[in-house]
C-alpha cells in the first residue's frame, strides 16, 4: 500500500530527494552556524570575528572526519544521501569553508602542493576583493540620488 510520503518520493525520484535531504541539512547548519556565532559574540565580544573562525574551524573538523571515517576505507558505512546531507546540507550550510579546506586538504593529499596553494591564495585573495566589490557597489547604490 501506497502512503502519501512514499507517493511523494516517487514522484521526486532518488535525485531530487538528495536535493531535498541536502536543503534541511543546509537550514540546520545555517540556523546552528547562526547561534554559535551569535553566542560567541555574547561571550567574547565582537572585536574579532571568533564566532566565525570557530564555525570555520569546527566545520573543516567536521568534514575532514566524516569524510575520511565514512569513506570507502573507513569503519562507519553510511548511504550516498547521508554523506551528502552531513557535507554538503550540514557542513556546507554551517560553513563553506569546510569544503574549501576538504578541496585544499585532498590536493595536497594527491601530491599537487602547487595547487593546493594556489586554492588557498586564490580563495582568500579573490573572496576578500569580491567581497569588497560587492561593498563598494551596495555602498554607491545606498547613495542619495543627486538632485
């Protein structure tokens, strides 16, 4: 017999289920990203971004972990969904620079330091212009209109 949830996976399909299952892992991880910082600003005030650092950091564990002991070689055996729902929905919705550390990290694992490198300067270098660019702009177009 036919439930109403096994209709609407069938009419999904596998694929947009991952889609699915991969947007409540993003939503979680944005909502807990959101908390810690909000709480480590609380706690160590908001001089330094510390709340974000430690999202960052925390986040880069949390991929690098699962990744590795969730692999083929590793010891916990989990689903195609359920790896891409903690990296992708969790891991990349608390924090993309996990997977930016995952990237760098099996670069260099495959003995390509030059580009490993280049990832990290690459990365840091062209998100920090970026993100002043995109200042910049909202900055001219927050301007009062001349009269």
């Amino acid at each position: 017999m036919h439930t109403p949830r096994h209709a609407f996976r069938e009419r999904l399909g596998p694929s947009a289920m991952l889609y699915v299952w991969i947007a409540i892992g993003s939503g979680v991880g944005g909502a807990a990203r959101f908390w810690c910082a909000e709480m480590s600003a609380r706690l160590l005030g908001e001089a330094f971004p510390w709340g974000i650092l430690l999202v960052n950091v925390a986040g880069s564990f949390v991929i690098g972990f699962f990744f590795t002991y969730s692999g083929p070689d590793g010891r916990l055996m989990v689903s195609t969904t359920t790896r891409q729902f903690v990296m992708s929905g969790l891991c990349g919705g608390y924090t993309t620079f996990s997977a930016f550390s995952l990237d760098t990290l099996n670069l260099m694992r495959d003995g390509r330091l030059f580009a490993a490198g280049a990832n990290v300067v690459l990365s840091v270098a062209l998100c920090l212009l970026f993100v002043w660019l995109g200042h910049a702009l909202a900055a001219t177009l927050n301007r009062p209109a001349r009269g």
